[in-house]
C-alpha cells in the first residue's frame, strides 16, 4: 500500500514538473504574444474581468462625498478633459490613440462603452489605483481625491450632460491647452498629440 501511494506521489510531481515545464517552454518559444496588436489570449479577458471586478468589490459601496451638481460636473468634464480624452475620447469624438491600445480603452462618451451603470464608487477606485496591464494609469498621486470623485460622478452621468457640461467638454481653452484638437481625432495619433491634447498627463511625466 504505501509503495503504490509512493508512487501516486512520485507521479504527482513528475507530472506538476512537466507541466511547469511545459509552460516555461511555451512562454520561452514565443507562445504568449507579448505585441499591443496581437489578438488577446486564451482567456485573457475572462480572467482580466474576474481580477478586476474582485479588485473593486469593496468599492461598490464607497458613496461620492461630493453633492451631484453642476459645478462638480463641470469640474470633472474640465479635468476629464485634460487628464482622460486622449484615450477616453470626448462625446462624438473618440480617440484615435485608444483604437491603438490593447486593450482598448472604452470610449466613455460613447453609448455602448459608457460606465453610467458603474457604482461611483467603482470609477473613483479605478481613477484612483489604475489598471495593471493596460493602459489605465493611476491617478492617486496626480489629482485630489475631490478631483478624483467630480470624474467619477461625470462618468456617472455620462449620458446625461447638461450645455455647461458639454461646453466644459469641448472647451478647447479648458484644461490648458489651447490648440489641441481634443483627442487625436486629427491626422496624428502619436504619442505627442495624446500629451498636447492631455495637459494632465505631462505633469505625470518626469521633467527634464
Ligand atoms: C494612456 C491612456 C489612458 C488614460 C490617459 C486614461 N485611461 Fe482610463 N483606461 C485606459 C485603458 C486602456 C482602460 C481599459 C482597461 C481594461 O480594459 O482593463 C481604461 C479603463 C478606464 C475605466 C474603466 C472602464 C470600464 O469599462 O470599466 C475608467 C472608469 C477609466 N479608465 C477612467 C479614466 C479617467 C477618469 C481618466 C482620466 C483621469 C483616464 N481613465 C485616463 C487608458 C487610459
């Protein structure tokens, strides 16, 4: 009895070390495509949601200690301006730099990628922490937790924008930059465009 449990152990770990193995080959041959516009894995999305919605579950019940009202919309439309529509796009103007990211960040103002149905709780756990292995940065360090809320109730009530709010939007002269064309929407959707476009995101970058 204990020679055949021996050797159901041995083959446990002779077959746990092939599959690590067999792993470490298939990731060392090229097996997980490591290119922005390669088609995702297997389950790359399945599992990426399960993380990520695990991640924020305790966020779903964190209310906006901010009131909803129109001078906080307008703030964050301001701040989504600057900070969020290089990727993100702004209402009728998606970003070009977002169809170049894997994955592709969702078009906030659009219908079919809007987070309105998203606790603001949610928003403001993803603005705040960002998500690893995409795009997404973290905001913690960059902006103010009142900051941070004002977003998070814009994306809220994203399908609901008042003409202040869409004029915060497309206010070419809020946010800083005045020349920028909001979102890449124009010929160049390189880097360089996306920080013009995104004041905000300069200030995350170090200064030379
Ligand atoms: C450099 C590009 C980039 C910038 C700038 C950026 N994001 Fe994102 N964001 C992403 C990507 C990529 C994702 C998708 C992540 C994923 O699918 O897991 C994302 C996801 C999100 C989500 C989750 C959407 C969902 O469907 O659950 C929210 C909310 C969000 N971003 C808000 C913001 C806000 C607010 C800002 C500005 C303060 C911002 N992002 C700036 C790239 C960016």
């Amino acid at each position: 009895m204990t020679s055949r449990f021996g050797w159901f152990v041995l083959g446990c770990v002779v077959m746990a070390a092939a599959i690590a193995a067999g792993a470490w080959l298939f990731v060392a041959n090229g097996g997980v495509a490591m290119e922005t516009n390669a088609a995702p894995l297997p389950f790359e999305k399945t599992f990426a949601k399960m993380a990520i919605r695990a991640a924020v579950a305790d966020s779903r019940k964190l209310p906006d200690p901010l009131p909803y009202n129109e001078q906080n919309m307008v703030a964050g439309a301001t701040l989504f301006r600057s900070h969020c529509a290089g990727c993100h796009g702004l209402p009728g103007k998606p970003s070009r730099m977002g169809k170049a990211e894997f994955p592709n960040p969702p078009q906030l103002f659009t219908p079919s990628e809007m987070v309105t149905d998203d606790p603001e709780g949610v928003t403001f756990w993803k603005v705040t922490n960002g998500i690893r292995l995409s795009g997404m940065p973290s905001f913690g360090d960059v902006l103010t937790a009142d900051q941070r809320w004002q977003l998070a109730m814009l994306l809220r009530h994203a399908d609901k924008l008042t003409p202040a709010v869409s004029a915060a939007l497309a206010n070419e002269n809020s946010g800083g930059s005045s020349s920028a064309s909001a979102n890449g929407s124009g010929k160049c959707s390189c880097m360089d465009s996306m920080m013009k476009n995104s004041p905000g995101m300069k200030s995350m970058m170090p200064s030379h």
